[in-house]
C-alpha cells in the first residue's frame, strides 16, 4: 500500500507498470485518474489551490487503503494526490488497485476513491471570474460513500442470520 502526497505531476503508465511489476499473481489492474475541470457549478474555474493537513492525510489515505484490504483480495494499492496550483486539465489524483480478478479491482478502486473524496482531509479553492471560493463536500459523494457502509451492514446482518 502506497500513498504519495506531492506538488509534481505523475506519469500514470509509469505508475502502473511499478504496481504490478515482479508479481505474475496479478490478473487485473484498475486506476482512475482525477483531473481538474475547467467548469464547476455553473462557473469558469482558470485554477484550483488544493490544501491538505500533512500527517494526518497520509495516515487517512492508508487507513482507506487498509479498509479496501479488508473487503477485498488486494495485492497491491497506490493513492497519489497532488495539492498545491493546479490548472485545468491537471492531473489531481491516481486511484490504483492490483488484485487477481478485475471484479475485485474494480469494486476496490471505486470504494478507495468514494472514500477519499468524503474521508480524507483535503480543501479545494477555485479560482473564478468572481474570485475564489472553497469546494463544498457534495451530497453525491457522501452518498457514494454511504453505499459502501450500507453494502457493509447487510453483509454483517446476512452473515449473523446465518449462524
């Protein structure tokens, strides 16, 4: 399990190749790759300034990592996020899962990234024609968040049912 918070920029290829390098058991690798858009809420967005607590980010960003270990098989993790200016079209984030069978890299890397985005102590200022302004958390992503918790409790409720 990887975690990186950086100003530079990142290749993704090189990125993935190292995640699954020396290790035949990988049958799958699944990434997302964050970028800043150029409109937000109805707004020209020219930069956004991403903020972060340092220590207490990198300890969240493992702990979401060791919660997708836990739900699922996976070999290997990588979270990258980048703070500081960044502009339009910018890669922000790197969201990468290894596992032996893409079912399990795809869930891992949707509920890693739907974690770091509600769970993790990162601050967004957009830069827009009437000035700044913070990024407020969206409902979206609380409720993308929640369905894992959700899918969680039915789990532990079918499994008590079952003893």
């Amino acid at each position: 399990m990887v975690v990186r918070i950086q100003t530079a920029d990142f290749d993704v290829g090189a990125e993935l190749a190292a995640l699954r390098s020396e290790q035949p058991a990988i049958g799958a690798v699944v990434s997302f790759v964050g970028l800043v858009r150029d409109i937000n809420e109805g707004a020209e967005v020219s930069g956004l300034e991403l903020e972060h607590y340092p220590g207490m980010t990198e300890q969240s960003l493992q702990d979401i990592l060791s919660l997708a270990a836990q739900r699922w098989p996976v070999m290997r993790s990588l979270i990258i996020h980048r703070v500081g200016p960044l502009l339009p079209l910018d890669q922000i984030v790197l969201v990468a899962v290894a596992t032996r069978h893409r079912g399990d890299a795809f869930a891992a890397c949707e509920f890693i990234m739907d974690y770091l985005k509600t769970r993790a102590p990162f601050w967004k200022k957009e830069q827009t024609p009437d000035g700044a302004r913070w990024v407020d958390a969206r409902e979206s992503d609380e409720l993308a968040s929640q369905r894992w918790q959700d899918a969680a409790a039915a789990a532990t409720l079918s499994q008590q049912g079952a003893l």
